[in-house]
C-alpha cells in the first residue's frame, strides 16, 4: 500500500497539487459557514428521567423560564416602579416567541424583589423547545434591551447563546495567536523556510477539510457547535505532527541518495507507515466518543475521529507529492546556522543527546522507571478528590450580560429562586397532591414549594426550591429523595437544573465503560498489529493511564483549587467540568499512542535491521526525541492556544491537553520507554505463537525497500 502511494505521489506529482488547490477553494466555498449549521451545546440523553419529565412538560404547554429581565431601579413599592414593570412586561409580551412572563405584578411573590426593594425581575418563559430556536428567542430579548441601561438581560437560553457566540471568537483568537508561533517553531524546528511552510499548507487544508466534513455531517444529524473547536486544533496539529515526521524522514533520505523515487518509497514505507498507524490509534481513541449520547460528546467523537483520518489522509498523499515537486529545495532558504543543524540531523549518528540520554537511562533502568512512574502517581493524587459541575452563566466573561444578571440575582434576591426543582405528578387525585407537597416539604435540603399547576391530561406540576445552589450535593440528595417518595397512584418523576445534571453523570458513568473498552481493545489491537508484541500495547496502556492520571491531578490543582487564576485569567468554582475527563480522556490517549506509535516504529526499524535490543531503543529515541519533542510542542502550541478561551471549560480542555501531549513527549517517552525497554529486554517482542502467527498473515509488515533510481516526476 506505502509503495503505492510513493510511486503514486511520484508520477502524478503536480495533479495532486493542483486537485489539492481545488480541493482547498472548495472546502473553504462550502464549509465556511459551518458555524452557522451547526447546533448548540447538547447535553441531554433521551433516555433520562429528567429529559422524559421536560419534555412531558413540554408536550403539556409548560415552559420553563429561559430568560430573566433584572429591572435597576424599579421599587415595587412605588407607582413609578410598579408602571415600568407593566411596561417591560408587555413589551415581552408583544415578542413572538415570548410565553408567560411572571413578576411580582403577577404573582405577589417576594421572590421577584430585591433585599433592598430597589430591584426586581421579571421570568420569561420562551415558547420554542428546539436548543437552537430557544436561544434565538433569548437573543431577541437582548437584542431589545441592549441600550437600556437599567435593564439587564440573562438567563439560561442567554448563556447558552453567548457561550456559542463566545466560542466561535475564541476560536478566532486561537487561530491567531497560534499560527505566529507555529511558524515560527516550525522554521526552528524544520531548519527551512520552505519545509517550515509545508506543515501549515497541511494544516490549513486540515482546517478547511474539517469545516467541510462538519458541514456534511450536519446535513444527517445533530452537530454540536463545540465540536468546531476540538476537530479544528486537532487536524491543525495532527496534520503538522504528520509533515514533521515525513519531511524529517524525506531530508534523511534525501541526504543519502538525493531526491527521486527510491526516497520516496523509502519514506513512505517508514515514516507513512506510521502515519497511518498513529492516525488510526487516533481516530479509535476519540471515536470512542461516539457510545455517548450527549451531542456535545459524539459530535467531538464523530469530527475528531474523522479529522485524524482525514489528516493522515493529506500527509500521505498531497504531502509526498509536493516533497517530489520540491526534492532538494525543501532545503531552501535556510538560515546558516540552522542549515548546518538540518544537515546534521538528516544523517544517523550516535553521538547525539537523545542517544547518550538513552543509555544513562538505560544504565540505571530500575531507578529511572520508579522515580518516573512515582512522579506521575505523585502528581494524579489530587484527582482523587476531583468535584464536579455543569456549565452555567459563571463561565462566561465578566461583562457578558447573562453572567451580569446571574451575578445580580445570586447576591441581591432570595436565592435558587431561578432554577426550582420540577416534580412532575401522573395521575394523581387532589388528596395525593396534597400528601406529596406535604411530604416535599418536609424533604431535607427543599427551602419552599410552590402550590400545585394542573396541566394538561393527567400531569401536575410541583415547583419546588431547594436550599443550596443546583449542582451542590445537598441539592442532588434532596432530588433523590423527592423521586424515592411514593403517593397513591401516582407516577412521579423529577426534572430540573439539578435532576439533569445528576441524569447527566448517570448517563456519562453508564457509557464509559464502553468508551474505556473501545480505547483499549482498539489500541492494543492496532499496536499488535504494528510490532507483532502483546508486551508493547499493553506497556503502551498502562504510561498513558499514568500520564492521564497526571494530568487530571494538575488540573484539579489548577482549576479545581484555583491555584493560577491570575496567570490563566479565570475564575475558580471550585469543581472541574462534568465532561472535561471523558473528552480529554480520549483525546489525550490518542495522542499519547500516537508518540508511541512514532517512537516504536523507529526502534522496531533498528531492531528489524539487526541492532540489539538496547541499541535499537537508543538509535529509536535518537532519531525520534527531537521530531517527537517538536511535535509535542507544536501541538501543544495548536491546542493550547486555547488556554486563552474566556469560556472556562474550553481553557479546561486547552490546558489539559497540552500538559498531556507535554508529559508524554518528556516524561514518559524520554524516561519511561527507554527504561522499561531495557528492564524487558527481549520480552518486549514477545506475543503467543498463535497471535504470531496471526500477525505474519494480517499485520502490517512493509520493510524498507531497496530501490533502483527512478524517473523524475512530472
């Protein structure tokens, strides 16, 4: 297959470079207007009680508050105050997509006043159930109030609406900030200006092709626009870690019997053949995201897992043929001092850092491995005492509006007024309401409940408020003792902030087993499949756990504890965000198999040629330290840029992600493998007979191949 596509890149060289402009103006005509296809965040499993409860109501004509209007300087005690509540009011009333709107006017509670009495609110309840119609609906209300400056307008279809406008600028921003530094690492990295700009030709058709491939997969389903995020950075970095590892190994051969095909095919039987392997491990990892039922989940899952392919794709094909049109020239416009560097790299020696490092490791292998590995136990500790919360208005920026409203009703009204837990009645008899109110009020952690609402066939609304902010524990153990109560004949259910955000978790814990199993079946399948060793894939499991235990224990510390909000600009809540692991989960194993699919390729490479056991681990490490150490920082660069999100979860996963792929490329690969390889020895390679046997008949098994010159491309 590598030969293939080496002598395919060879003798249609410039039609590839040209269906690879087509393909570029395409992409950006169609999938330029991605964001606009594709839907909010997504949280919800058809399958949970409290979503089946929502949309019963939904179904009744109940709808929920999306939207609150705070009123400055509107006492109710004053005919002046109470004449400009009528007046917001109606003009609510008059929007097209407005429902019911409550207030003190309407319903004599002081729940809509202020401790001071200066202020109060209005609840707007908006008539679309759609995610993306809903939040449409709050924009209007913004929209209608933006100049008046004694009217603050927010709310959770508000926050949903200005997290997704948010996240669209911080991609923006990301972008910018990112590509500078790319290039610049790049030109250091690839030690010319010309193979500098290689990976950003990759990358950007990365960009392009990821827009497209969402925009198609939004014409069959449900993509949420978050997703836009994660597959962006992702291709952007998978796509310059490919073109590092061809171009570095293309100048390697190159400098040995100048440019032409028997390079190529060299090239692609080494380093393509890794590639293709790295962008499977990749692509199984986060399609593991895929069993989630959540939006926000399977979307990442659906465009991660076919970015990685889609990446692999271009470094394997357009990428050869343009090293075949350039040949020699990818050397051009290189500094001198960074020339004498490139031409040093490009021949094998052993005398370089990676390889001395290799063989001090190797010299004390047990110390090496215990004090690495004890490291990254060290620092997974405060995972331990991980906490948990849901995104609400907080994650927004300071002067956002729903953030100004959320701050305003929190700490100068009667609180979680806003977001009461809906006990949702089939089929009971006035006596039964009766008995069940009774017995909700007197649930330990409910603060007040609200008089029963008849609705539509047999279904009647409780309202009631609980004592403690929704996401609390407190709050999550008062909803599971409202749906452990049992009255007469009646079927009750609860919906609510808090019932769905306890749904939530119930739903990620019933998945995940499945995902882990996904993640772990498919790598070590896809590592037998690379080195014929069942030692390797399981070695390769256990340091990404290690590394992802890590990782989660740093960003406990960091975001959970707040112990750089000042560095970061952040705001502590003092719990990490519900889904942040299982995403990072994924994309970080991905990536961390990737460097190990990089690493031993190389060493498998040496030892196939006749080196010894340690030998092989120092010539791999020697050949691979410095590309894998750029790739990590490369795509630490790409996906980090993200650190600079005001939405707090994306910085979440943007942090996470770089201290992974850091951690990987410095920790674990540089000390653990090296250690580890020598502590196995030949044990490494080990596999049963029967699996063997089976990997001579199914694995991948292209050796480099001895060529003869052959004819320029054309």
């Amino acid at each position: 297959m590598f030969d293939s596509l080496a002598r395919f890149a060879d003798r249609r060289a410039r039609r590839v470079g040209l269906f690879a402009v087509f393909f570029f103006l395409l992409a950006a005509a169609l999938g330029g207007s991605v964001a606009d296809r594709l839907d909010p965040y997504g949280a919800d499993d058809p399958e949970t009680e409290a979503v089946e409860a929502r949309e019963a109501l939904y179904d009744a004509g109940f709808r929920h508050p999306g939207a609150i209007v705070v009123i400055r300087d509107a006492p109710v005690s004053t005919p002046a105050g109470r004449a400009r509540i009528a007046e917001v009011s109606r003009e609510l009333r008059r929007m097209p997509d407005v429902g019911l709107v409550s207030s003190y006017l309407n319903t004599r509670l002081d729940d809509f006043v202020s401790r001071d009495g200066r202020s109060t609110y209005l609840s707007v309840a908006l008539l679309p159930t759609e995610d993306k119609e809903w939040q449409e609906a709050g924009a209007e209300i913004v929209d209608r109030y933006e100049n008046d400056p004694d009217v603050i307008v927010g709310g959770a279809a508000i926050a949903q609406e200005q997290v997704n406008h948010q996240v669209e600028t911080d991609l923006q921003k990301a972008e910018m900030l990112a590509f500078p530094l790319l290039f610049l690492l790049s030109l250091l990295f690839f030690r010319s200006l010309v193979a500098a700009l290689l990976p950003l030709m990759i990358g950007a058709l990365a960009i392009v092709g990821t827009f497209l491939i969402l925009r198609m997969a939004s014409e069959f389903g449900s993509i949420s626009l978050f997703a836009l995020n994660l597959t962006t950075a992702l291709g952007l970095g998978l796509a310059i870690d490919y073109s590092l590892f061809i171009v570095s190994r293309y100048r390697e051969e190159i400098a040995k019997d100048g440019p032409g095909l028997a390079a190529m095919r060299r090239v692609m039987a080494t380093a393509g053949r890794t590639v293709f392997f790295s962008s499977l491990t990749v692509s199984a990892a986060l399609a593991s995201l895929l069993v989630f039922p959540q939006r926000f989940l399977y979307s990442m899952g659906l465009g991660g897992s076919l970015v990685a392919l889609f990446a692999a794709t271009i470094s394997l094909t357009v990428l050869p043929a343009v090293l075949t049109l350039l040949g020699a020239r990818v050397n051009s416009l290189s500094p001198r001092f960074l020339r004498r560097r490139a031409e040093a790299e490009a021949r094998p020696t052993e005398q370089g850092f990676w390889y001395r490092l290799s063989h001090f490791v190797m010299r004390r292998p047990f110390g090496v491995a215990t004090a690495s590995a004890g490291l990254l136990i060290v620092l997974g500790i405060p995972f331990l005492g991980i906490k948990f919360d849901t995104p609400d208005a907080r994650i927004l920026p300071e002067d956002a509006s729903a953030r100004v409203a959320y701050d305003v009703v929190s700490d100068e009204f009667p609180p979680n007024r806003e977001v009461p837990v809906l006990i949702v009645a089939r089929g009971a008899d006035r006596q039964d309401l009766v008995v069940l109110q009774r017995r909700v009020r007197g649930t330990e952690g409910i603060a007040a409940v609200r008089p029963p609402q008849r609705l539509g066939g047999d279904l009647t609304l409780i309202q009631a408020i609980s004592e403690n902010p929704f996401p609390d524990e407190e709050s999550r153990d008062a909803v599971a003792q409202v749906r452990d109560l049992s009255v007469g004949g009646a079927e009750i259910e609860v919906s609510g902030a808090t019932a769905e955000f306890v749904d939530f978790q119930d739903s990620l814990t019933r998945h995940l087993p499945l995902a882990l199993a996904i993640v772990i079946v498919s790598t070590l399948v896809i590592l037998f499949l690379m080195t014929g060793s069942v030692v390797l894939p399981v070695k390769s499991l256990i340091m990404s756990f290690l590394n992802l235990s890590a990782v989660f224990g740093i960003l406990v510390v960091i975001f959970q504890d707040g112990r750089l909000e000042g560095l970061l600009d952040y705001t502590s809540t003092g719990a990490l965000e519900q889904t942040m692991p299982i995403l990072l989960f994924a994309v970080a194993f991905g990536l961390s198999t990737d460097y190990a699919v990089f690493l031993l390729s190389r060493i498998k490479e040496a030892r196939d040629n006749g080196a010894s056991e340690s030998e092989c681990v120092a010539i791999g490490l020697e050949r691979t330290g410095r590309i894998v150490t750029a790739a990590a920082l490369l795509f630490a660069v790409a996906l980090g840029a993200f650190a600079t999100s005001e939405i707090l979860f994306v910085k979440q996963n943007g942090v996470g992600t770089a201290l992974a792929v850091l951690i990987d490329a410095s920790i674990v690969r540089a000390l653990l493998v090296p250690s580890l390889m020598e502590l196995l020895g030949k044990w490494n390679w080990w596999a049963p007979a029967p699996l063997r046997r089976l990997h001579d008949r199914f694995g991948v098994n292209e050796t480099t191949p001895e060529m003869s010159p052959a004819p320029e491309a054309t």
